[in-house]
C-alpha cells in the first residue's frame, strides 16, 4: 500500500502526469489519486507551476491562432 502511494506521487510530482494519466496506468479510481497527492505538502505548489503552465500554453495556442487567421 505504502509502495503504491508512493508510486503515485512520484508520477505526479516528478513525472508530472495528470490524475486520470496515473489512474489509468495503476487501474485505480481518479478519486483515490487525488486523495494521495492532496495529503502532500507540496500539492499546493505543484497546483500552481500547473495552472501557470496551462496559462502559457494558451496563451501561445491563441497567438498563434490569430496569426494563422491572419495569413
């Protein structure tokens, strides 16, 4: 059990995968998943860097967007 739990939050911290990634590949439910990583102290921090990555992301996809229906 202790193993699993660990497993499961190296792929989410060090392997960045998202919860449905990590349920997927260790044939659990998304709920459990997010129940480990919660309980880290680094949960917070990490919730961060992702929600400012997926704010970058987009807002490349989007300039490229309109470069595109420039052209």
């Amino acid at each position: 059990m202790e193993e699993t739990k660990k497993y499961i939050i190296d792929l989410f911290y060090l392997n960045h995968l998202k919860v449905k990634e990590i349920a997927d590949k260790i044939n659990t439910s998304s709920a459990y998943v997010t129940k480990i990583v919660k309980q880290d102290e680094r949960y917070l921090d990490e919730k961060e860097l992702r929600k400012n990555n997926s704010k970058e992301k987009r807002k490349i996809a989007q300039n490229k967007f309109i470069k595109e229906k420039r052209e």
